[in-house]
C-alpha cells in the first residue's frame, strides 16, 4: 500500500489487481461533533455508491481505535475521503486506516 500526503488528508493507496481501494483520512487530536465524507471520483463514473457511508465509518473507527491502543495515542477521524466505486471490502478499510496512521503519522 502507498500512503501520501495531499491537501491535509493521509491517503492510502492500495491496489491488488482485482480490488482497488482509496481511503483518504484527516486527523485530529481534537474529538469532533460529526465525521464528514467526501467522495472522490477520479473516472467520473456515475451511478450508486458501492461503499455504505455507516460501514466505512465503523471500520476505520476499528483501524484507528487499535493504532491508538497500540502507540498509546488518541486520534480522531475528521474527514474521510474514499472512491464511491472501489469495493466495498470493509476489513481492508480497517486494516488501511490502521496503516495510514502507523505510516502517515510515524514519518
């Protein structure tokens, strides 16, 4: 997986030829009111959202709440940044939140 920085989010890039997936996280020690999304759609394709806004959530919610049991951290999710269309492959969506973190946060 590769993990970039732009505009503010920590973005994990991963690609294993039959699923894509992007997941944009910002980041805050700051506890927030509402998490907010915003969809990224690089190819314009049209139609319903593949990816379930309440299960995205929950699954990175998974992801950071064990990066921070495991640094001793206390992050929050601000703003999440994801591609309508990738496949909707919850458990890669925790194990990627986790990641950006480690590696986002730990350079």
């Amino acid at each position: 997986m590769k993990i970039i920085e732009k505009n503010g989010f920590l973005i994990g890039l991963r690609d294993t030829g039959d699923q894509q997936h992007y997941l944009g996280l910002k980041v805050s020690q700051q506890p927030i009111d509402k998490l907010l999304f915003k969809q990224f759609n690089p190819k314009g394709k049209t139609g319903e959202s593949l990816i379930k806004e309440e299960l995205l959530a929950a699954s990175i919610q998974k992801g950071v709440d064990k990066f921070n049991a495991d640094t001793g951290n206390e992050f929050f999710v601000l703003e999440v940044e994801y591609v309508p269309f990738d496949s909707p492959s919850y458990d890669v969506y925790t194990i990627m939140s986790e990641a950006i973190l480690n590696r986002g946060l730990q350079a």
